[in-house]
C-alpha cells in the first residue's frame, strides 16, 4: 500500500497540495484577500459581496505587481493592463469555505513507489 501526503490551506478545505509551502502560500494569499476585501468593501460600499471578493482574490494574487505600484513605481501596474483576462475563478469563498466546490489537487499526484 503506498502512502501519498498531502496539504490542505485552513482556509481552503477543499484544494489539496503536494507541497506543504504552496500550501501556506495559497493560505496566506487568502488571509491577505480576505483583508482586502474588508477594506474595499469598508472604502465602497455599494459594491457587491462577490465584486469585493473577486477583487481581493486578484489583488492578493498579484501582490507584488502592486507593492512596486505604491513604491512610486506606477508604471508596474501596465503589467498587470496589458496581460491576458482570466476567466474570474474565486479560489475559495472568504467567509465560507465549507461552502466550495471539490477542487482537483494543485499538482499532479506523485506516482507511489512499488511495495517492497
């Protein structure tokens, strides 16, 4: 019988990872959306649950593209312009994760090693 280990981000019950450091990373960058969304939601109310999630998720995710903006460095942001649309994919709702659909595991399982 083969042993396989997987990780799960607290925040994100249901997406399993293959490496425990991608694991606090997906985690952390949900903590940091999650923060985000309360303030965006705190600055413009009239925005929507969803709309505030969706843009805390996509700022977490690109959290360096907009340090370097607000280190008087603007221009980054034209990084961020001038890459493709991705289809608005929430990682994991904010405030319920038992909520989630099953996701598939971030990386493709390890083939196990033969029984000795």
């Amino acid at each position: 019988m083969a042993v396989e280990v997987v990780y799960r981000s607290s925040r994100d019950l249901e997406r399993l990872f293959m490496d425990k450091a991608e694991a606090d990373r997906h985690d952390k960058m949900l903590e940091l959306a999650e923060l985000l969304a309360q303030v965006l939601q705190k600055a413009v109310p009239s925005l929507s649950e969803q709309q505030v999630e969706e843009a805390g998720i996509y700022m977490a995710k690109n959290r360096d593209v907009f340090a370097k903006a607000f280190k008087s460095q603007p221009d980054a942001l034209s990084e961020l312009l001038s890459a493709p649309v991705a289809a608005a994919e929430p990682e994991a709702p904010l405030a319920a994760p038992e909520a989630a659909e099953p996701a598939a595991p971030a990386k493709p399982a390890k083939a196990s090693k033969a029984a000795k």
